[in-house]
C-alpha cells in the first residue's frame, strides 16, 4: 500500500536526474542515450519486496559524491536545490523501503528502490 502520489514523485525525480545527465554527456541522438527501467518482485529475509531499478548511461556520479546524493542542498547542478534526493529516500523510508545508489563516474547510474509488498 503507498501514496501513488509520492511515488511517482520519486520515480519523475530520478528520470529527471537521469535526463539531466544523459543531456549533459549526449548532446543528440545516440544508442545510449536511454534510461532503463526494471521491476522486478524479490524475497528479502522471507517477505516479498518489489524493486523499480533506473539505470542510465549518462556522466555518472564522482566517487567523492556518491555518499553525499541523499544529503539535503548537496548539489552539483547550476539550477538545483538539492532536495530532490533527500526528499525522495525519506518518501521511501516512509513506505518501509529503501533507495541505493551505485555509480561509476563516466559510465552511468543505477538507482535501486526496494519496498516491501504488504
């Protein structure tokens, strides 16, 4: 059980993160300028959770800012305000998940919400 509008206010700021740097990396048409997304229902300490993965090709996140995404005002976009991501985990918390982060910074980012299926 969620609010659908909370979560889609998640999910529409993780596509835009990813747009942005998609954008930034591919200025057109190009075979990786794409966002993926998966889903896909695993079983965590014997309860059933629903994972919604991103995963995009773009300009990555540098390994001196992965632990500080979630932070709230930490940014490195010119126009943001850097509490899209932080207002985005404590949405999911809230639901009982969570949100992971993995990056390789020039390659792209995966975002991983977990929630449980009640």
């Amino acid at each position: 059980i969620v609010y659908p509008q909370q979560i889609q206010q998640v999910f529409l700021n993780i596509i835009n993160n990813a747009r942005y740097t998609l954008n930034e990396k591919y200025s057109g048409a190009h075979k990786n300028n794409i966002i993926e997304i998966i889903v896909r229902e695993v079983m965590i300490n014997d309860c059933p959770h629903i994972q919604v993965i991103f995963c995009d090709r773009g300009k990555g996140i540098p390994n001196n800012n992965i632990n500080r995404v979630m932070n709230p005002f930490f940014t490195t976009k010119q126009q943001g305000t850097g509490v899209g991501l932080p207002v985005s985990l404590q949405i999911i918390e809230n639901h009982g998940g969570n949100i992971d982060v993995e990056s390789k910074h020039g390659e792209g980012t995966t975002m991983l919400i977990t929630l449980p299926i009640k």
